[in-house]
C-alpha cells in the first residue's frame, strides 16, 4: 500500500513536494490554511495572521532561468525578473499540469503534529487538523513541513531606546504594502536587506526623505550583470564556485570584493560591509545608488536612541521631524503544530540534518521543505529537498546515524558562521551550487548499497561551502 504523507502548507515548498510525492507513488495530502496556493507569493492588500505578506511591487531578486523547475521552465513570453503576480501564475500553470490541487485541502490549519506511540517501530504521525471549527485527526506515514519561515516578524525594539516615546507611526516591513499615504513624509527605515532597501527606494519616491539605517552595511548588486544577462546567471556557475572552494580565503574575500565593487564603489556610499571577509547574501537592487546619489536616499549608522520626534544615529547625527519608522529587520520562525524538541533554534543553529531532518527521530518520517535561505534561487532548491525526502521515505535513501548527523550539524554550522557571521538573518544562510549538489548526491544514493555515511565536509577537504 502507498504510503500517506501529510504535506503542510501550499507555497512553492508544499506545491513541489505534492508533485515529488506523486513521483515516487507516494500518497500525499496537503494541509493549507488559506483558501488558495501560492504562500508568500499570493499579494493580499491585508496583513493575515499565519501568512507570509509582501508589499505591491515585490519583483524577484532570482531569475527565471535560475528559478524554474528542472522540469517545468518558466514560459517564454515570462520576463527575466518576475512581478509576484507573475511567480504566482507560474505556480498556478505547474499546479495544473501535474494535477496537484486535488491533493489540497484549503482553510485547514494544521494544529498538531505528534508521534503516534509506537513510533519507533511505525515511525507514524498523527495529525490534528482545524476546518470551519471542527478539529480532525489523521495518520501519516510520513510528513513534510512546508510552511515557510517569513511569517513572524523579528522586532528588536529593546535596540531602540526611546521608542516608547517615539510619537509618530512605525510598523514591521510586514505591514507595508504600497507607497500610497506616505506622500511628504519623513521615513526611517532600519536595516539594509532585500525588504529594507525596496521599501525605501519605493518611499523615496513618495516621501519628503528617506533614511535608510544599517548597522554593518551590505553589498547591493544590480539584477543585470555582465553583458546585461542576470546577475544569478553570472554569479551561480560551477567555475565561480570551484574557485571559491579551492583559493584560499583571502584570495576569494579579494575577488568577491572587487565583483561587489564593480558597480560602485560601496565605500562612496557608506554602504561598505563592516567585516568584508564575510559572504554574506548582497541585496538586489537596481535602485538604490541612484536613490542615494539623488539625495532621496540618506544612509544613516545603527539607531542609538530615539526621542518623541527624531532619530539619534552611532555617529552622533540627529534627525528631526521623523514621522514614520519601518522596522525592515527580516524574520524569526517557529513550528506551534510541531513537538518542541523536534526543529530548534539553539546556539545560533537550526538542528536539523541538511536543514531538513531532526537527526533525533528512530524513523526518518519528518521533513522540513524551504527552511533555508540558500545563496541563489530557492525554487530549484526546495526541489532537490522534497525529491530527497520522499526517496527517504519510500527507504530508496537512508540517513546516516544520529551521531552522524549531529557531528555534520555542528560543523555546518561552524562553516556558515564563519562563511555568513553571526546574525539573526544568516542563521539559514547556505551556499548555492555546493549545497544542490549535496542534496543531489544523496538522491543517487540507493539504500542497500554499501554507502558510507560521514560528514560531507570529512568527505571533501576543500569543501569549504555549507
Ligand atoms: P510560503 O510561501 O511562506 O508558504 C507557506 C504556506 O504554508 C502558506 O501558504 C501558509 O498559509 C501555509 N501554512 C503555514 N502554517 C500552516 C499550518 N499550520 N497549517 C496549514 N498551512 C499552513 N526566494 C527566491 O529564491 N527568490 C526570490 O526572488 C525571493 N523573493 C522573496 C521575496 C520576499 C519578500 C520574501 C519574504 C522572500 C523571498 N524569497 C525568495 C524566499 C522565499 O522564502 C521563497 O520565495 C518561497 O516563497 C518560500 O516558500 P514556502 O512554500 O517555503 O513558504
Ligand atoms: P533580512 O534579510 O533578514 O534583513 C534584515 C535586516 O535588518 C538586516 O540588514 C539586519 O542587519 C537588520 N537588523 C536586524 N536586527 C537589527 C537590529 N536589532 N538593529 C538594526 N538592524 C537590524 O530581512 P528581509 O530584508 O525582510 O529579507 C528576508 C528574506 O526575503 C531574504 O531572503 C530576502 O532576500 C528576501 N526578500 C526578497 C525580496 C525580493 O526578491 N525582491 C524582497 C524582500 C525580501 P544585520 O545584517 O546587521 O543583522
């Protein structure tokens, strides 16, 4: 009999693990709590509760070419760069040309996901689940843990002192969703990611100034690259790769600079990343120099305290008259439905095996899909980890011993502090290209095969890549 794997969530990360389930003839059932596909990509002009939310005018920051399915390219007449309504489509065609929204069950909330009590033999979920009001349980064999890490805003306010007595408006990025109402306003927008230097370019526009706050800079990179093809594709090869891999680290912090700087010299516009021996994700942003050069743009250093009405910054500056703040300081995530000890966040680590398996299970039944923030396209990537996992769960791939696993967890998580830093928003930071070819060596791997089990990076001593 097929086995039943219970798929929660509909973004990309559940629609590719429908479709991978279905591959290898396992018998799925997805859970969304919304009432359509598309997770964070579906634009909504209100902010709902347990979703994912962007703004208007959110454009890819990875292109087509790099972001489609390896079996489903994106449309011809597509753009290089796609609008969200765009992805959004892209995901409605691939649902129906594999057949997947009968396997959906939309406005059902997955409330508890809890072993059965002989799991160590079964390795058997029961899965509690909320629709219109009525509570339903299920068994699974296996389950896929699709439901997106974008979701619970990170607010450092305790950062900001003062900020109870700020007297204008300020709000998470989450809560921004278009420029309109904005107009003549003075703007802080605090921190320098992909969200941050959007929302501050678009307001820019609008505003009477904006300032835009970093406390250790960024590169920011232009969507087009050499030639005019788009940047992943120049970036992602396999020959920038090996040679990140092989040269030592000061030769690569050396050409990783000067291909951040070709651009424009981040210095210039005190963008400069505090510690440059870090690789951490640029931004995209085909806007921002020149927002900046026009004077529409300020870049300010880290907030150090804020009174009724104005910013003080690191740097002893003050802003007067600040009207609106928007706290562009990403995300934290947790699983409510899931047993605590099962996906922690602990030491500035996720222990999960390859970002996907708790190494503690006796039956590896549980995944997480897309918890990961990998250096390129994430669309390719949440494939090659539900085309693994459900190899896993049919028992064509095993995992290695718990030891195994936990030794690999710390020393990934040692390679990417060291490769990414530190903070908050690195803490799912993976290479690219060396983390897809590791989920795809497993899938090769055929259980009853005589394959050694052991740290990738004990494996590979020039692997320098998490
Ligand atoms: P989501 O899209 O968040 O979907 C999760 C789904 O699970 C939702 O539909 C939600 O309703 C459902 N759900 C949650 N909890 C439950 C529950 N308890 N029961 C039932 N259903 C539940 N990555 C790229 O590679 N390229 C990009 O250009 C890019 N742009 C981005 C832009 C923004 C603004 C952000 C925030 C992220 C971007 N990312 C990008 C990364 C992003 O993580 C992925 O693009 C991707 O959308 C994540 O998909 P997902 O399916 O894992 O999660
Ligand atoms: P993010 O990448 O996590 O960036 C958060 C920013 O807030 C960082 O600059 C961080 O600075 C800063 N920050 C955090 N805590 C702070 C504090 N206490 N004080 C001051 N600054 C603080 O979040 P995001 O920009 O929302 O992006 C989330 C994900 O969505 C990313 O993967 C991003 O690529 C993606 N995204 C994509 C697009 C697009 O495709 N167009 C748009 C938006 C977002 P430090 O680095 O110093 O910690």
């Amino acid at each position: 009999m097929a086995k039943k794997v219970a798929v929660i969530g509909a973004g990309v990360s559940g629609l590719v693990s429908l479709k991978c389930c279905v591959d290898e003839g396992l018998e799925p059932t997805c859970f969304e709590r919304t009432e359509d596909i598309g997770g964070l990509w579906r634009f909504k002009e209100n902010v709902e509760d347990g979703r994912a939310s962007i703004y208007r005018s959110v454009i890819t920051n990875t292109s087509k070419e790099m972001s489609c399915f390896s079996d489903f390219p994106m449309p011809e007449d597509f753009p290089n760069f796609l609008h969200n309504s765009k992805l959004l489509e892209y995901f409605r065609i691939f649902a129906k040309k594999f057949d997947l929204l009968k396997y959906i069950q939309f406005q059902t909330t997955v409330l508890h996901v809890k072993r059965r009590p002989d799991f160590s033999s079964s390795g058997q979920w029961e899965v509690v689940t909320q629709s219109g009001g009525k509570e339903q349980s299920a068994i699974f064999d296996a389950v896929m843990v699709c439901s997106g890490h974008h979701i619970l805003p990170h607010m450092p306010l305790q950062s900001f002192p003062g900020i109870e007595r700020f007297q204008g408006q300020y709000f998470h990025s989450r809560q921004y969703k278009r420029p309109a109402g904005f107009e003549g306003k003075r703007i802080l927008v605090i921190g320098i990611g992909n969200s941050a230097s959007d929302i501050a370019v678009e307001l820019s526009k609008e505003a009477a100034q904006v300032f835009i706050s970093t406390r250790k800079g960024s590169w920011v990179l232009s969507r087009i690259s050499e030639d005019g093809y788009p940047w992943d594709s120049v970036f992602h090869t396999r020959f920038s790769t090996m040679l990140r891999n092989v040269l030592p680290r000061a030769i690569v912090t050396w050409m990783w600079e000067q291909q951040m700087n070709r651009w424009f010299n981040h210095e210039n516009y005190g963008l400069q990343p505090q510690n440059k021996y870090l690789l951490k994700e640029p931004i995209l942003n085909d806007d921002l120099p020149s927002r900046i050069l026009y004077g529409a743009v300020k870049v300010k250093p880290r907030v150090t305290g804020l009174t009724e009405t104005s910013a003080i910054f690191e740097d002893e500056t003050v802003e007067e008259d600040i009207d609106v703040i928007v706290f562009a300081t990403g995300y934290t995530f947790a699983f409510p439905f899931l047993e605590e000890s099962l996906v922690k966040v602990e030491d500035n680590r996720v222990s999960l095996y390859k970002y996907m398996f708790p190494p503690q299970l006796e039956k590896a039944t549980l995944a997480c899909i897309g918890l990961i923030q990998p250096l390129g396209s994430i669309f390719p990537t949440v494939e090659l980890q539900a085309r693994w996992a459900t190899r896993v769960f049919k028992g064509l791939c095993s995992l290695p011993t718990e030891k195994t696993m936990m030794e690999d967890i710390v020393t990934r998580n040692e390679r990417r502090i060291d490769l990414f830093g530190t903070s908050q928003s690195q803490i799912l930071q993976t290479n690219y290209v060396d983390y897809l070819d590791e989920l795809a060596s497993e899938i090769v791997y055929v259980s009853g095969k005589s394959r050694k089990h052991s740290s990738i990076f004990k494996k590979n001593k020039f692997l320098k890549g998490v």
